[in-house]
C-alpha cells in the first residue's frame, strides 16, 4: 500500500467526510514525522526502528500515538541496546485526538495559528495543509524536536514557523497576533503570555496538566478569558521548561508497596485504578495535583498505591471483595483525599469539573465553576 493510500483510509476512519480536516490528514505523510519511535515490552522501552513499509505504515498510519522520546532520549537518535529510564517526554499524538483539538479550537480560514507543542511536526503539518503556511506559526523547549520538525516538515512541502521557546513563559510575537492558540501539551494554569498573544475574540484549547479536562476559552476586551471545561476527553504531557521533567514522587512510590503507614485504617469503598478511572483521576489532580499512582490487581488481591513530591503516600490492599486496608503517611493523607470525592460522586451523581465555566485571569489564574462547586487553579 502506498503512503498515499494509508493516509487516505486514515482520514477516513478519523474524519467525517464533510470535515475540512479530512483532506489535511489525507494529504500528510505521517511516516515521515515518526521514523523510529518506543515501545513499551514490559517494564522497559525498546526503539523500534522499521526497515520496510511493511513495517512501517501499519504503525503510522494507525489512530494511535507513539512514544518518541523517553526520559530525553529521542527515539530517532537511540542505539539498538538502549533502554531509557523516566517518562515519556514526546510523541506523535494519534490523529483523531489532534483533529479533535483543531475542531474545539473552531478554526476559520484566514486564522492566525499559534500550535503549542511541535512534538514530532505531524500536527503542525495539519494546521499547514489547512490554512498555508504563512498561517500557521508552531513552538517547542526542545531545540532537536523543533530542528527535525522543521526538517521532516520540508519534505512534504510546508513551511510553517517553528522556534524553540518555553511556551510557559513570554512568548516572542506582537501581543494579539492570534486568532487560535492550540496546545498538545498540558498546563496546570494558562501562561499569561498566551492570553497576551491572542486577540480578542481569539480562542485557545488546552488540557489541564494531571487530568483529562479540555479548557475551552475566548479573550475579551479586558484581557482575561471565559470558556468552559469540555465534556470530551483528552490526555497530553505536561509542558516542560528543558528537555526532561522535574525528578517526581517514583522513589516514594516505589517505597510505598512496602512500608507501614503512619495510620492504618479499612476504607470504605473498594481499592479503584485511578489512571483509568479518568474522571476520578482528573477530580484528584485538580484538588491534589502532582500525584504520581500504581495499580496491581493479580485477580485475587487488588493494590493501588499513591505518592506525592510533599513526602505523603498511600496504600490499599483489599482481597477479594472485602475492604480495603489503607496504609497512609507523609503530611497529607491521599486515600482520604480520594475517598471524600468518591463520596462527593455517591451524594451528587457525578463529579463536577466536566461542564464547568472557567474564567482565566489575565495572569493566567482559571477559576472554576459548576453549581456550589469552586475551585481555583
């Protein structure tokens, strides 16, 4: 199957047919921007590195993502034997999700693009197809991502601007200068440059960092921004100031599977993956944000076990159907931080943040709102 063919069935299974998005997708080699990517066989990444299009185009061609960085180490400049420790730091986020970006972003023709987060370039090339180069402006903190994006872009014809900026911080561009702003990474509050760079009227879309929550916003007249958060979900790195994260909570958390909790109690509900239990886990990271998690369950005993850079942990154990055994210490207590929301959903129904109006100070502070509900991030 050529290229061509496997871009065109792509946008097809991830576009409606009416969809202005459909022909940037069909028109983007997305080959090209992922080479060679990681993954996961176990508890270690190896780099895959195809040798045919046999190989390749199945991967690429998928609405999946691929993991092109791991702890810093890009994919495309790794040995055969090498095994990174550390997070994923890039990849070339699956089509749909970026379309799906594009689409809350309501991008008109003749809009001004600022896209946050170049990663592997595929994004960019689809705000390029759909409104030309001169139109589309993408930043990036890794000066390699950007260089190869820039490189990879070329080959398909476009030529957008990128830079390598910290996109949390100023940003080098005439205040209004955009009409959209879209990001693929994920903040904990909206950089106040990005509010400085959008005009009003303009809109921005990003993703709280530590949750699945979509933020929605438009700039008004006096500087500040008023949207909603999304019902739909969405999942990105958080953005990063150099070309890895901040050490976390993994050796706590590593800890945490074996020491005795300064208290011990039975918890009232059962033991829950939290990662996969997206909107519970997009509550706790508003309300405790930085909460790193592990989850075992071998079908008869069930472990989920909670560390935080602040020191405090947790673990819960139950077997079989019965309660669990909650250890916890460190100066907060994290089981019950997540139980007082899993009680919060018994009571009301359902969680609050999804649906909620947001208004987003010009010094990028977003206050939420649902009913009684409030929080300030």
């Amino acid at each position: 199957m050529s290229w061509e063919a496997a871009a065109a069935d792509l946008a097809a299974r991830v576009t409606h047919r009416s969809s202005r998005w459909r022909m940037p997708v069909a028109r983007t080699p997305r080959h090209v921007f992922v080479p060679a990517w990681w993954e996961a066989d176990g508890d270690r990444w190896e780099v895959h590195e195809p040798l045919t299009e046999e190989q390749w185009f199945p991967a690429a061609y998928a609405d999946r993502s691929l993991v092109t960085s791991v702890g810093g180490l890009h994919a495309d400049r790794a040995k055969p034997d090498d095994h990174p420790v550390g997070r994923p730091t890039s990849s070339a986020t699956l089509p749909s999700l970026v379309v799906a970006m594009f689409q809350h972003a309501r991008i008109d023709d003749g809009d001004e693009l600022l896209d946050v987060g170049t990663g592997s370039g595929y994004g960019t090339a689809l705000a390029a197809h759909r409104l030309g180069d001169e139109a589309v402006t993408s930043i990036d903190v890794d000066p390699y991502l950007v260089e190869t994006a820039r490189h990879r872009l070329a080959i398909a014809g476009l030529h957008p601007t990128l830079e390598t900026v910290d996109a949390t911080g100023p940003l080098p561009v005439k205040a209004g200068a955009f009409d959209r702003i879209v990001a693929t990474v994920a903040v904990r509050t909206v950089p106040p440059g990005w509010l400085a760079a959008l005009c009003p009227g303009g809109r921005l879309v990003t993703t709280i960092a530590g949750t699945s929550l979509i933020l929605t916003a438009e700039k008004r007249e006096d500087g500040s921004a008023a949207g909603r958060l999304e019902w739909d979900r969405a999942g990105f790195m958080p953005a990063r100031h150099g070309a890895n994260y901040p050490a976390g909570a993994s050796g706590l958390l590593a800890a945490a599977h074996e020491i005795d909790g300064e208290d011990v109690t039975t918890g009232p509900y059962p033991v829950v993956d939290v990662v996969n239990a997206w909107d519970l886990d997009s509550m706790l990271g508003i309300t405790a944000p930085g909460i790193e998690h592990a989850y075992q369950d071998d079908g008869h005993r069930r472990t989920a076990v909670m560390a935080h850079p602040d020191g405090s942990w947790a673990r819960a154990v139950s077997v079989g159907d019965e309660r669990p055994t909650v250890h916890q210490g460190g100066p907060r207590r994290l089981w019950d931080l997540l139980d007082e929301l899993r009680a919060y959903w018994l009571q009301h129904g359902e969680l609050p943040a999804r649906g909620a109006r947001a208004l987003i100070t010009p010094d990028g502070e977003t206050r939420l709102a649902r009913g009684k509900w409030r929080a300030v991030l």
